[in-house]
C-alpha cells in the first residue's frame, strides 16, 4: 500500500495535495463528501476540481460512490500521501523503504532519515471503524467518526505515550508525527514470537519483559495489549512496542489491564517453555508486585 504511494508521490502536483486536504476536511462531517462542496473545501474552481478528481481517482487516492448524492472520500493511499508531504516538508523524511511488519491495525516501512528510522501508519477503523470507535475511549464523544479520525487519534495517542515513557521505559524512541503516521527510531530485534531462547535465558527474559511493564506502570501507564506479538527480543534486551490503547495507571479498569498484561507475557512464555516455566504462577499476586515496583523474578510467584 504505502510502497505504491511512495512512487506515486513524485507524480503529484501541489493541486492534488490541495484535492487531498479539501477531501479530509470534508470527511471531518461525513464519510462521503459531496461533489459540489469540493471547490470550497479544496479552495479551487469547479473545473479544476474535476481535473484533479480525475487525477486522483486513477491513481487510487479516491474513490467514489453515488448514494443520494455523487461522493467522494479518501483512500488510506490518499491519506498516507498527506501524511508523506507533511514528513517531507519537515525534511524528518527523505524516501521509503522495505515494508518491517503488515497488520491489520498498522504497517510499518523502514524509511531514510538521518538515521535509521521506521514509520508506522495507523490503520485503525479502516473497514471497521464502527466497531472500533464503541472500543476506544478516544472516538467515544463524537456523533460522526471516519477512519482517518480513528487512525489519526491512534497515532496521536501512541506518541504521546512513546514521549512520556522514552528513555525510561524500553520503548521505540517517537521522533515525529503526522496525521494517522509515527516516525520512530527503528529499534533491533525481532518479535518474541518468533524469537529462539536458550533454555537457561526463558526465565530470565520473560523477567526482563515484566520489568518493562513494570516500569511503565512506574511512569504512569498500562499497555492493556501486551502479547508475544508486541515484544521485540534483541541481544541488548527487549522492547515493547505498539501502545495506542495504553491507559493511565488511575483508568477504573487499569489493575484489570494490567493484570490481563501480566498474564498475557506468562501465559506465552508457559505454553512455549513448558519445561522452564513454573506450571502455576499467582497473575493477582504478580501483577500486584509490578504495580507496587516489588517485582523481582516470576519464579517466586510459583504456587
């Protein structure tokens, strides 16, 4: 998706991007924008709205759909573009790369910076944004919720929380944003999942991942996804990644979360290493010790 937008964007011109920025800011109101409100959105005639619509749409950047009315919105490549130029103007972007990870919430594409870097795009309600926006707290108080909302509110709060947590926490360190995107310093490793322990290590890097957890408690935050999917394991340690639904520490619901965290790491590390993980671990109980910073190894919470 993003490659393909990479090499479209040398071919855009300056009315296109004004196209793209009167189309987001007609989905603010409605998921599809009338034709004839294109000129004021966009700030151009009605002639030169038809060009670029033309422009656009075969370069998949749009789409259309005639309901009671002839509509037009944004494709994900099209918002990707806005959020491309942005990253280009402030120089904190120079060309795209290899794809590092593709999921159903996020893509994630290694980039050339001044140093190595990867930019994620939130994909957040994309094809269910209905769903998502009764799960995430941050649509919660809006009547109308687009995708590109969705996604951008996604990204906002995932750099916030990147910013507050960085350097004391093990996370991607956040370097820029923009729209629904996050530049971040690549960081090593690959995903626990896949990761190949040594037997001795098993006891010692699930520690190492809990003490993550337990220091973001410490700066104020609960990841409330953690999985083998979200951890990175490196010859230099971990890092734990992906935290758009984070929660703060005084969330009604964050002792659930975190304990739903604690298990989530345990449960994976037992059903992978069954032979050097203890069979019963006390989740309560451990998930108290990383709320109160008492945490020492999950050896000791054995029942």
């Amino acid at each position: 998706m993003v490659g393909n937008v990479a090499s479209v964007m040398a071919e855009l011109e300056p009315e296109d991007f004004y196209l793209l920025s009167g189309l987001e800011q007609g989905m603010r109101f409605s998921e599809w924008v009338q034709r004839e409100k294109l000129p004021e959105y966009a700030d151009m005639t009605a002639e030169e709205v038809d060009y670029r619509i033309d422009r656009c749409a075969d370069r998949e950047l749009i789409e259309r759909k005639t309901i009671q009315y002839e509509g037009y919105r944004l494709t994900f490549e099209g918002y990707d573009c806005l959020a491309l130029r942005a990253f280009s103007e402030r120089g904190t972007i120079e060309g795209m790369g290899a794809p590092l990870g593709v999921g159903k919430e996020s893509d994630v594409y290694e980039v050339q910076s001044y140093e190595p870097m990867a930019l994620k795009f939130h994909r957040e309600g994309y094809t269910e944004f209905r769903k998502v926006d009764k799960e995430r707290e941050y649509t919660a108080d809006r009547n109308h919720v687009s995708w590109f909302y969705t996604a951008r509110k996604a990204a906002e709060r995932e750099h916030e929380v990147l910013a507050d947590l960085y350097p004391d926490v093990s996370v991607p360190r956040p370097v820029d944003q923009n729209r629904h995107a996050i530049l971040m310093e690549k960081f090593a490793g690959v995903e626990l999942e896949r990761a190949s322990l040594p037997s001795e290590q098993v006891v010692g890097v699930c520690d190492l991942v809990l003490r993550e957890v337990r220091d973001a408690y410490d700066a104020g935050y609960v990841h409330a996804d953690m999985s083998q999917h979200n951890v990175a394991v490196a010859e230099s340690g971990v890092t734990v990644f992906d935290w758009p639904q984070a929660v703060a520490t005084d969330h009604e619901n964050a002792d659930e979360f975190l304990e739903r965290d604690v298990e989530n790491v345990v449960s994976f590390f037992q059903q992978k290493h069954p032979q050097e993980m203890p069979d019963d671990v006390n989740y309560r109980g451990l998930a108290d010790a990383v709320a109160d910073g008492e945490f020492g190894s999950v050896s000791k919470f054995a029942e």
